[in-house]
C-alpha cells in the first residue's frame, strides 16, 4: 500500500521481485545496488542459505529523486523461490504496489515459471486482490543461455495477461534498470490514478467544509427592504404634485411586500436570586412596646412591688 506523506512531501512504494528460484531476482538487486548513487540507496539486507540464495526476503529501500516536487522512495524486495516457503512470499506480499515477474528464460525451466505465475495469483486472490489490481511486469531473464525460448515462445506461455515485458540478462547488468525503471513509472501512474488525486481532493475539500459550517453558524445579515416606486403609474407629476426627492425608508423591522412573517416569541427573563429585605427596626418592637402598655402589666408589677417591700420590713425586723 502506498504511503503518501504530504506533510514531508514524500511517496514510498513496495515492489516485489517474484519468480521461480535462481531465476535471477537477488541479482537484479544486487545490481541496482552496486550502480545506484550512494545518496539514494540504503543497504542491501540478504539472507542466504546453501540450498538457495535467499530464503526470506532481499530488502533495499531506494531514492528515485523528486516528481512534481514530491520525493519518490522505492523498497525493494525478493521472495525466495523455493515452493515450500509459499507462507513467506505472502508475508512479503502484503502492502505490494507493483511486481517485477523475473521468469528464467531457459526451456527447462518452463514449468517452475508457471507454478511461480500460478502462486502469485493464488497469493494475490488470498489477499483480496488480482493480477490486473497490482501493476506488473515480466522480466525475462537469462535471455544469454543457449537453451533460452524465444520472446513469442515465453509469451505465449508465461503472459496470457499482456503483462508489460522486458528482456535481461541480470548478470551483465542488462535490462535491470529499464525494468525498474518502466515498473516505477507503472506504480506512479497507478498513484496518482487512485492515491495521490484522491487524497488531494480529499484535503482540499476540507477547508470548504469548514467554511460553509462557519457560513450556515453565522447570523443571517439583516435585508433592507426595496424602496417602493411613488403610485400613479404615470411617474412624476402624475398625481399632481412631484414626489419627493428624498423619500422616507421603512422602519427596519418593517418586513418586506410579499414575505411571509414569523412571530417572535419573547423569551421569558431568567429567574433571578432570592434577595432577603431586612424589616424596619420599629416593626421588631412593636409587639414588646404592646406587651407594656396592658392592664395585666400594671397588676404584675404593684404585686412584685408589694412583696419587695414586705421582704424588705421582715429582713429589718428580723435583724434589730
């Protein structure tokens, strides 16, 4: 899957180099390693065994340069050929953008390049994808063995699809870089087909989203009504008298001719605090200044009186 980065304003791309084994594939990056400048290419990470060159996966990420003012950044892989590691070559299939179909020229090896062909799609149905979904492109490789097919030959029985085709011959450097070369252009075009365009667009209709979220938010602006034309039909002079040169607009609450009117409910005021209003000091002596002006309080206090005076001449008879 194509990561695009506008952000950095960069694109990197998968392609996968598939085949039968020591058909070729590691040498194809070995190549494009030793001949691309040091600036743009990463190391070349290899896996080897004695039953074949690579029993997982060749890995170089590589630096195409700037399209369109966006950097182009390729990794590059192998699968190894061998059928048993048939689990392997689906892991590394997984994300591809483009594959590079690297068939051995040799007759003897034309049944190893189908059952490689038939895998592929087999791989690719398992992922949800087809070979016409994938960009991808057939390398025919070895083409300097004296056993090796014709062109029509290996067409006829390798590229039922009409897969783009190049001839090589990996070890001599010849057709490895126009294959790359013509698979990278393949995977752009399909990127900026269904990737790059979309993802534009995608950005940019963002901002207009926001702007007509802010448009339909924002008060609507208040309309001044048309002036109406003085009545008469028969313009100046027609009722007898000039109109004048300076009429008097509307009121601006007064709604246009002809424009239905929605009534405004005024909103209820919100409820205020509860507030606490102190009484008048004479109100809270009120009932105190009637408690003394009743009869019951006279009596009460010739009595109190009385006894203070008959306690006062029993303490003084009692003492001398």
């Amino acid at each position: 899957m194509v990561q695009i980065n506008f952000a950095q304003k960069e694109i990197q791309c998968k392609i996968v180099y598939y085949g039968p084994g020591m058909s070729g594939k590691t040498t194809n990056l070995e190549l494009i390693h030793a001949k691309a400048p040091d600036g743009h290419r990463g190391d070349l990470t290899s896996i080897a065994t004695t039953g074949e060159r690579t029993l997982y996966f060749d890995y170089m990420p590589l630096d195409l340069g700037q399209i369109a003012g966006i950097s182009t950044k390729f990794q590059l892989y192998t699968v190894p050929g061998q059928i048993y590691y048939k689990s392997t070559r689906r892991l590394v299939l997984q994300g591809v953008d483009g594959i590079v179909f690297v068939a051995d020229s040799s007759a003897a090896k034309l049944r190893e390049n189908k059952e490689s062909l038939a895998d592929l799609e087999d791989n690719l149905k398992e992922m949800g994808k087809t070979v016409k979904d994938v960009p991808i492109i057939i390398q025919y490789n070895k083409r300097d063995l004296p056993d090796a097919m014709t062109i029509e030959e290996l067409q006829s029985e390798l590229n039922p699809h009409g897969f783009p085709m190049t001839e090589a011959t990996a070890t001599r450097g010849e057709g490895v870089f126009p294959t790359l070369k013509s698979l990278a252009g393949m995977v752009l075009e399909s990127v900026n087909k269904g990737g790059l365009a979309t993802a534009r667009a995608r950005t940019s209709r963002r901002p207009a989203r926001a702007r007509q979220t802010v448009a339909a938010a924002a008060p609507a602006a208040p309309t001044t009504p048309a002036r109406t034309p003085p009545s008469g039909g028969g313009g100046a002079g027609a009722a007898g008298s000039p109109p004048s040169s300076n009429p008097t607009p509307p009121p601006a609450d007064t709604p246009s001719t002809g424009a239905p009117t929605t009534p405004t409910t005024p909103s209820a005021p919100p409820p205020s605090a509860p507030t606490y209003t102190p009484r008048a000091l004479q109100d809270r002596v009120v009932t105190v200044k009637d408690l003394n002006s009743g009869r019951h309080t006279k009596f009460l206090m010739m009595c109190g009186l009385g006894i203070l005076i008959a306690a006062l001449g029993y303490f003084v008879a009692t003492q001398f």
